[in-house]
C-alpha cells in the first residue's frame, strides 16, 4: 500500500507539473543573456567602465532600433558577471526591452547593482550560468544568445570547452567580445586572446568573436555588436561544440 500510495502521489504531482512545463513562454525574438568579466583583472574601475558600456549600447537608439525590427519588437536580456569558478552573480534578472524607456530602466538597475562575483577568470562557470538562467526563464526566443566579453582567457572549472558544447547542444549561440590589454593574461601560451575565444568560448550557429583595444573603444565595440546579435546579421558561422583544440579559429 505504501508504493501504491508513493507511485499515486508522485503521479499526482507530475500531473501538476506537466502543464506548466508543456506552457509556451511570453514569445520574444531574442532571450539574451549579457555576461561581464568581474575577474581579479578587473578592477573596480573597470568593472564600472564595463557596466557603463553595456548601459549605454543597450539603451542606445540603434540598438531600440534593431529590437523593433523584429517580428515580435521585444527581446529579454539578463545581465551576469562571473570571475572564479564558484563565484557567479545574476546581477540583473530577466527584463524584457522593447522601447527607449524599458532599455533605461534595464541600464540603471545595471549601474546601480552592486559588485558580488570575485576571484579568478572562469569563463566556463559564467556560461554554465547563463545556459542554466536561459533554460529556466519564462520566455519564448526566436534566439537564444550569451553574449560574453571578458579581457582574459578561461583558466577555471568547468572548463569553457565543456560549458560551450552543453550550451550549444541545448540550441544557444555564444558570442564574444575579447578586451585587448597590455596584460598577460589577455594571452594563453602566446595565443592571442580573441583566438583563444573563438577555440574555446564562443559556438553555435553564427557564433562570432569581436575585438575591443582595450575599454576605451569597447563601447563602440559593443554596441556593434548588440545590432548584430539582435537583428541576427552576418553569414552563418560552424557549430563548434565538437571542435578541437587544434583546430584553427574561424576566418
């Protein structure tokens, strides 16, 4: 009687469940899931130089454009930042933009938000996060994008290359934005760090890497970006989720 009666509850709260999960989400064209370096490369300053870009460009007017391009007019961004392996931060939660006034609102609780990710570079845990908030959410995308930018390579666990390939395997595309600097840690055994992003960051369709010369044209940088995620320009890039190491970056 005791299975009969575990087996009819269990059954009972699966019922109950189902519906809800079988419940499409408020339809967008783009969930995307902005992810900032906060590593011990990234000093307060900086971090604040970051924040301010991502402000700017996703309150900018040709970003608010390229979203009300889209079939839908509406995206839904979250913003996190990572830095050491256990040590991850949703810094702001989903928010969908669709006019001037929801990207402001989004760019404040940014600015405003304080700083909780420390430690060391772990790009993996970052992406680990961002699949995780992305398949949890109550949203319907057309795309599903993480939109990494960082000024060093992964040096923690999980290693980006095992976050990448899950991330690419439940339908998500990672793009990335590599900050040249004098440090270097912008280089792993000689590797340029933008090659370094497009073997082991960056994947699914049309996955791209972007270069900034440092936080001073990031913003521009940035904002390019954003247009081009967005309003899913450029040619189809390779799935790079069985790639090797070896492998030579994408022309």
């Amino acid at each position: 009687m005791g299975r009969a009666r575990d087996l009819a509850l269990w059954l009972l709260l699966l019922g109950a469940v189902a519906p809800g999960e079988a419940r499409a989400g408020e339809p967008v064209d783009l969930e995307l899931v902005l992810a900032g370096d906060a590593s011990g490369s990234i000093d307060s300053g900086e971090l604040r130089l970051q924040r301010q870009g991502y402000a700017d460009a996703i309150a900018d007017p040709r970003v608010i454009a390229a979203i009300g391009q889209g079939e839908i007019g509406a995206i839904a961004v979250a913003y996190i930042e990572w830095a050491g392996s256990f040590s991850t931060d949703l810094v702001v939660d989903w928010r969908v933009i669709r006019d001037a006034a929801s990207a402001q609102a989004f760019a404040q609780a940014l600015l405003t938000a304080p700083r909780r990710a420390q430690g060391f570079n772990s790009i993996g845990a970052g992406l680990v996060l961002a699949t995780k908030i992305i398949a949890s959410n109550g949203y319907d995308g057309t795309r599903r994008v993480i939109d990494v930018s960082g000024d060093g390579p992964d040096i923690g666990v999980p290693k980006s290359d095992q976050a990448r390939d899950e991330a690419v395997a439940a339908g998500l595309t990672i793009n990335a934005l590599a900050i040249h600097s004098n440090d270097d840690s912008a280089f792993t055994n000689g590797i340029p760090l933008a090659t370094h992003y497009a073997d082991h960051v960056i994947g699914g369709p049309g996955a791209f890497v972007t270069v900034a010369d440092g936080l001073a044209s990031f913003r521009e940088t940035l904002l390019a970006k954003l247009v081009r995620e967005i309003s899913g320009l450029g040619p189809p890039g390779p799935r790079l989720a069985n790639r090797p190491r070896s492998a030579a970056p994408p022309g």
